[in-house]
C-alpha cells in the first residue's frame, strides 16, 4: 500500500511539474517514480513471500494431519503382522519338530525290520553253508 501512496503522490508532482514548467519533468520527479516502481516491486515480492508462506505452513498442517492417522494405523498393522508372524513361526517349529519325531521313529522302525531281515538272511545263509560242508564231507568220505 506504500508503495501505491508514493506512486500516486509522484504522478501528482509530474502533474504538477508539467503544469507549471512545460511538457519536461523535473529530475527529482523522475528519481521519485523509479523509487516508487522499486518500493512497489519490493512490496509485492513481500507479499509474495508472505502468502507463500502462509499457504506452505497451511500445507504442512494439513499433511500431518492427513498422515498422522495413517502412521498410526501402519504401527497397529505393523505390530499384528509381527505377533501373527511370531505365532505362525512357533506353529511351523512345532510341526516341524513333530515331523522329525515321526521320522526318526518310522527311521528306527524300519532299521528294525531291516536288521531283523538281514539277521535272517545271514541265518539262512550260514544254514546254506553248513549244508555245503556237510555235503563235501560226505563226498569225502564216500570210497
């Protein structure tokens, strides 16, 4: 607004100045008006600023409150998934564990079997080779 009261009362002088000299302005009119176009310029940047920012910090409220619920809600989130997470590592540990409890059994199990198959195997065969003997013997002694 300052600078529209210089501009004004400079055009006023240059008015006058015209009246009374002729069609030629006076030097300090001239200084007058380029110092109000300076004063106006430097006010509207001012004002520039100031809306700038007024309407940054209007933003910059308006962002938090926008964002803040969402941070809340992405920490709740956050939090669940961690303790589904935590529950579905224990539940799969336990699976996993029971497994190899199966396992190791069924493992032991079926070692029995083949320990039990094989030891009768080696009984046959030993019966086998005591037969063999008993038939070279036999032969042996046949005149």
């Amino acid at each position: 607004m300052t600078a529209t009261v210089i501009q004004a009362e400079a055009i006023e002088r240059s008015v006058v100045d015209a009246s009374t000299d002729g069609p030629r302005e006076s030097r300090p009119s001239k200084i007058t008006e380029i110092a109000a176009l300076i004063a106006a310029i430097a006010a509207g940047g001012a004002t520039l600023v100031a809306v700038m920012s007024y309407q940054n910090a209007v933003m910059e409220e308006k962002l938090t409150a926008a964002v803040s619920p969402l941070a809340t809600s992405i920490i709740e989130m956050d939090k669940r998934l961690a303790t589904s997470i935590g529950e579905m590592d224990k539940r799969l540990t336990n699976t996993i564990d029971e497994m190899d409890r199966r396992l190791t059994n069924s493992i032991g199990e079926m070692d029995k079997r083949l320990t039990g198959r094989l030891d009768q195997v080696d009984r046959r065969l030993h019966q086998m080779d005591q037969r063999f003997d008993r038939i070279q013997v036999g032969r042996r002694n046949v005149p």
